[in-house]
C-alpha cells in the first residue's frame, strides 16, 4: 500500500507537558469539568478546535516579515484583497479579526427581529449572533444525515425540500438570507455537493433570496468534490473553490481554518448596498476597511495560507490523517460519525455511553473521561453546544450528541495520533463507569465557552 507521507518537513518544535492523571483530576476540578477553562499547558494533546491552532509554513513566515502596517491602503491589504478576490470573484472585500466578526457586522447590518436564517447546519457562533440579533436560525440537514453510523457522500447537504417549506412557512420577506456551511461542522464535518448548491441557488434564485457561504473550510470541501463528485476528478482545487463561491452573493469565513492562520477572517459580497453598510459596521466595530482589526502582516500571511491550503498534496495529507484514526476506531467498534469528516473525528456520544440520557450531557462525560485518561482535550458538539429551551423553559437536547477532536494543521504526527486511539480505547472499555454531568452555572449565549458542569 501507497505510504502517505506529510508534504513538510518540521523546523521547530514545541514542548508538550506530559501530566500526570493525578493533577489531571486536580486541573478539572479546579476548571469546573469544563475543559474550555483549562491551561493549555495542563493539556498533552489539544484538539478543542482547529480553528487558529495550525503551524504556518516557511512562505507564511516569510510574508509576515513583508507586512505593511500602514493604517490605510497598504501593499499587504492589496496582496489579502487580490488573494481572495481571485478565490472567490467577489466585489467587495473586507477584512476582519476572526469570523464571528464578520457573522456579528452581517447579523447587525442584515437581520432583525422575527427574520428566518435556513442553512444545512448553523455552527455555534454563527447561530449565536443571529439569535442575538433576533432571528431563528434554522438547521435543514436531510434525515440520513442525523444517522452517525450512515456512510453517504455528502452528509452535509441541505434538504431542499426542507428549504422549500420554510420559505413557504415562513415567507420570503422574513428570509433575508439563506447560508450553506462548507464544510458542515455542526453535522460531523461532513461535506456539500457542488450540485447540491446549486439546487439551493436555484430555488433561493427563484424567491430572490441571497445565498450567504459561510466558507470555512472551502479548501476541504473543494477536495472532498473533487474526491467524490462526479465529473471533478482531476480539478484543481482552486478551480473547484471558484466555481462553489460563484453560486455566493456573499461570504463569511475564519481565516484561522482554511487560511491556515492564528488569525483573520473576512466577509465579501457582490452588492453595492450590503458592502456599504458592512463598511460603516466595520469601521465603527473592527478598523478602516484596509485592515478590518488585523496587523498587515497577518494580511500577509493569510494570502498565503489560502493558496496552501488549496494545494492538492496537502489535502491529501489532511484527509489521511483523519482517516487514519477514524479507520482504528470503526475497527475497534467505537460508534464514530462516517464518513470521515474533512478536519476532525467525531465520535458519537449517544451510542458511546448510551446509558446517560441527553439532558446530562454525554458529550461533556465523553470529554472529561478523555482528559482525564490521557490529557486530551476535544469539544463536545451536543446538547450544551446546541441544545435549545422551548416556549415553557424545558431544555429540549440535540438531534446529534458528538465528541468532535479536532486536528490543527500540520502540529501532530502519527504517533500522537496512536496515543489519541490508545486513550479513546481505554475510554471505551471503561465506558460503563461514566456517569452524566449536570450545568450549576452558565451564560445566555454560547454556554459551552464558560459554563460550570458538577459530576452527577
């Protein structure tokens, strides 16, 4: 069999403090069992998130030594605009710090109180700010795809059926915008169908309703079209990414996945009166347009990380590193969600511990028994993530209880991930012994940040 191999050699590294599962019970004790609030030095291996984690290449490096910090106009302003324009074809560009920014200034500027938001799957902060905003954020995943153990393509599709009735549901003129989120966090990291968005451009085309791309992990999801979707075998992705942002009238995206960066994002659109509105959010909220709350060097160094993360070898080593573990995992009977996501493994809490009901949250069992074993640190995408209360104040749990481990890019090798399986199968043969958690204190908004959880 063909040896993947990583398309990089390492240039530094970075000491990992090894604890102990004794001050590893002391460390979540004193962080409330909520893994968020520990010291990322009490962690051995860290994958709460891809998002911001990853390791910049020697060009990224290299470019962030070119920045101009100029506070208007600069050379790396010109060098981030011409990157993204030439990716995604929009008009206007701006750039942001991160992409709850850029989702924040599009809910301030878009959306008001009693609008309607459908998309294939709103991920946390995207569904916060529309909430804060007063709208209903909608999810219209199809029924197979709330199947973990389901093995479909494009899992992370949107149900057209579903979109045509809330549009009829709830009228065009409460729908300021529909999104489509590639790839589809919140489902498992599972990709969309370039076909299947272009069936929603078509009947948002027929109602006049904007599409909005929350975009990601674009590159990924080019790669899994390519892989999977008939006639793009053999694409570039970049030609793929181009073709996907063309169905947009506008996007989001955090440059801290897809731009291979620590930081950044960006929102870009094709109307005149979206981008001028935007502008004036930006201005007040962010920074000047030519810089959106970002250095020029981080400009810089996200014009490159987008092209890298559009190289086909590198994708191909991305998505074989998830495999890898996924394939270990479904050997050894451990409920995952499959297919294999473009950016992480999910395992699939509810069947995992299936003796702890949703309402005490088998996610964060799943989580701190991680931790606690061997010092991983993972996200619970669940009923404390997406759990919603109804009219009478009864918390009503998530369709889908997952455990996502998330896989920054370019930071671990092959070992570490034989270590994550190891400490996932101990997990597992234990799995009878965990017990649910219960929330003693928690937020409005995005709970899962800094709530407290008491072991039941």
């Amino acid at each position: 069999m063909h040896t993947i191999i990583e398309p990089f050699r390492i240039k530094m590294t970075e000491p990992i403090h090894l604890t102990t599962a004794e001050e590893r019970v002391e460390k979540l004790a004193a962080a409330h069992n909520n893994v968020f609030l520990l010291d990322a030095d009490d962690v051995i291996i860290d994958l709460l998130t891809d998002s911001g984690t990853g390791a910049m290449s020697t060009k990224q490096w290299a470019a962030l030594m070119m920045g101009d910090e100029s506070y208007a106009g600069s050379k790396s302003w010109k060098n981030f605009r011409n990157t993204v324009h030439n990716i995604t074809g929009m008009k206007h560009i701006f750039p942001t710090h991160q992409g709850r920014a850029a989702e924040s200034l599009l809910a301030l500027t878009r959306v008001k109180p009693g609008h309607v938001i459908p998309n294939n799957s709103h991920f946390d902060t995207t569904r916060a700010n529309l909430e804060f905003a007063g709208a209903l954020a909608l999810n219209l995943l199809p029924e197979d795809a709330l199947d973990p153990a389901k093995e479909l393509p494009f899992k992370g599709n949107m149900d057209i059926g579903k979109l045509e009735q809330v549009i009829e549901q709830y009228g065009v003129e409460h729908i300021p915008f529909c999104m489509i989120t590639v790839t589809n966090n919140t489902g498992g990291g599972q990709p969309v169908s370039m076909e299947n968005i272009r069936q929603v451009k078509a009947v948002l085309s027929r109602h006049k309703i904007p599409l909005v791309i929350d975009a990601c992990r674009f590159a990924e999801n080019a790669y899994f079209i390519r892989e999977r979707e008939p006639g793009y075998k053999g694409k570039p992705l970049l030609e793929i990414a181009q073709e996907l942002f063309s169905y947009a009238d506008a996007a989001t995206m955090s440059l801290k996945k897809d731009g291979l960066a620590n930081i950044g994002g960006f929102f870009v659109c094709q109307n005149d009166e979206w981008a001028e509105d935007f502008k004036n959010a930006l201005i007040l909220r962010e920074g000047f347009p030519t810089y959106g709350g970002l250095a020029g060097r981080d400009l810089e160094v996200t014009a490159v990380g987008l092209m890298e993360a559009l190289e086909y070898d590198y994708q191909v080593y991305r998505h074989a590193t998830v495999e890898y573990l996924i394939q270990k995992l479904i050997a050894a009977g451990i409920p995952v969600m499959r297919p294999g996501g473009g950016h992480a493994v999910f395992l699939d809490a509810k069947a995992f511990l299936p003796h702890i009901p949703p309402l005490q949250y088998p996610g964060i069992s799943l989580v701190n028994a991680l931790y606690l074993e061997g010092g991983i640190r993972a996200v619970e995408l669940g009923t404390v993530m997406f759990g919603k209360y109804d009219e009478n104040g009864q918390e009503q749990p998530s369709p889908l209880e997952l455990v996502r481990l998330a896989f920054p890019r370019r930071v671990y090798t092959q070992s570490h991930f034989d270590y994550l399986y190891e400490i996932i199968l101990q997990v597992w043969e234990k799995r009878d012994q965990l017990k649910g958690y219960t929330i003693t204190k928690q937020p409005q908004f995005l709970r899962h940040f800094s709530c407290w959880f008491e072991n039941m």
